[in-house]
C-alpha cells in the first residue's frame, strides 16, 4: 500500500503534535487576554504592562551587574538551603523510620511543625542568624527538610522485609543497614521528596529576601514592586520561574540517569 503523499509542512518538519498546538494556542490566548485587559483600563494602571515593556524591562536586568550578582545570591543561598535541607531530612527520615514506636511519635510531631507556615519562625531565625544570607539559607533548610523526612521516613516502613532479614543475616550494624540497605531502597523517594523540597526551598529563600534583605532576587522584587516598576516585577517573576522550570528538569535528568544505571545494573 502505498504511502499517503506528505504536505509541504509535513515534509519540511512544520507539522506539531495536538498537545504542542494546544500549549502555542493557550499561550497565545493568556498574552492577546492580557494585552487586552492592560488596555482596557478595567485593572490599576500599569499593572498588566504591555509584554513589550516586560521583554525590555528583561533586557535591562541582563544588562545590568546588579542582577547578576542577585542572582548569584540567591542560586546560591537555594542550592546551599536544599543541600543541607536534604541531607538533615534523609538522616532525620532514616532515624525516624528505624525508631520503631518512638520514631512514629516523633513523627506525628513532625507532621505537626511541617503544615505550620514556615514564616512564622523568620523572626527567630533574623535573631539567631541576622540579616544576611546566612537566614535565607537557614529558614530554606529547615523549610525543606521536612518533606525529605516524612517522605522518607514512610518509604522506609514500605521497605520489603528481605532487604532487613538478608541485614540481620549478615549482622550488619546500624549504621551499615543504613548505608547499604535503606539508602539504595530510598533512591526514588529520595528524588521524589527532593522535587518538592526544590519547590519548597526556592519559596522560602525569596520570602526571606523580600522580607530583610539587601540583595537577592526576592530583595530585587520588592525594590521593584516599591518603586511601582511593575515590568521589572514581571521580568523579575520570569526569571524565577525559568530557574524553578531549569531545576526541575535538572533533577528530572538525574532521576532518568539513575533509573538507566539500576536497569544496567540488573540486566548485567
């Protein structure tokens, strides 16, 4: 049977898949309703600024040493607070599943601290740490570690019990168990509870910042917002969501590589 002939688009690579057309479409839609709505004087004025006054506004911070240097603070203050956030939740999970009553008491309390607003402790925090980037990275560990230790600490109790007979077996110590059984079991939780302490993290730092601060992108915005500059604002907002898009397709990555070196693993 022969072959349908192709269109000149289907031949030159034109042709999208549906879900593509329907993004291009939604995003087309969201930029003539808001062109239309920054127009119509229906909102506070500059508020919905035109999107070529928000590209230009973008052009302007990447021109400008200021920005980079903010953003450089507050990379690293996100990066330090998931580091330390993640090791504090994986150790803390790890203890709490293997505490057996004690350990799920614990955790009941932990559940407790995690659903409370994590900006009510920032004036604490300000006392201890100051005002500098120590406290933004204090206040993001501490509001991402919380996910990392109850998602671990309830994959540890989902474990199979093979993986803590062969342990006992071979008499392995605490700390060993750990390391060689709970850890290697825990990769995917682990990048899971990780996914959602990225979120976390980033929220927490730039709260921080718009709250005290003298630099960052949070101390950035709100410098903006003050200054009733509402393109900076914007231009600012989508320079922090693509960092949140570019780190989550980061840890999408690294969750594909390991997931190809364990199939490697068992096939060999």
């Amino acid at each position: 049977m022969a072959d349908a002939p192709l269109g000149p688009a289907s031949r030159l690579g034109w042709r999208r898949p549906p879900t593509t057309q329907l993004r291009l479409i939604a995003i087309l839609g969201f930029l003539a309703v808001w062109e239309g709505l920054g127009a119509s004087g229906l909102v506070y004025p500059g508020a919905l600024p035109s999107w070529t006054a928000i590209l230009a506004a973008l052009v302007k911070f990447l021109l400008s040493p200021v920005f980079w240097f903010c953003l450089w603070v507050s990379a690293l203050e996100i990066a330090v607070s998931l580091a330390l956030g993640t090791a504090l939740g994986v150790f803390a999970g790890i203890a709490l599943g293997m505490g057996g009553l004690a350990g799920r008491g614990l955790e009941r309390h932990a559940q407790y601290v995690a659903s409370t607003p994590k900006v009510v402790f920032l004036p604490l925090i300000f006392i201890l740490f100051g005002i500098g980037s120590a406290s933004k990275i204090a206040v993001g560990a501490f509001a991402c570690s919380f996910p990392v230790t109850l998602g671990i600490a309830s994959a540890m109790r989902h474990l199979h019990p093979v993986y803590l007979s062969v342990a006992k077996g071979y008499d392995l110590t605490v700390w060993q168990t750990a390391r060689m059984v709970y850890l290697p079991a825990l990769r995917r939780p682990i990048l899971t509870a990780l996914r959602i302490a990225l979120g976390i993290a980033f929220s927490a730092c730039l709260v921080a910042e718009m709250k005290f601060s003298s630099a960052g992108l949070g101390w950035l915005i709100t410098a903006s917002y003050e200054r009733s500059r509402f393109a900076d604002v914007y231009a600012l907002l989508a320079v922090v969501i693509g960092l949140a898009i570019s780190a989550t397709a980061l840890l999408g990555r690294l969750e594909a590589a390991f997931d190809r070196r364990g199939r490697l693993k068992v096939s060999v």
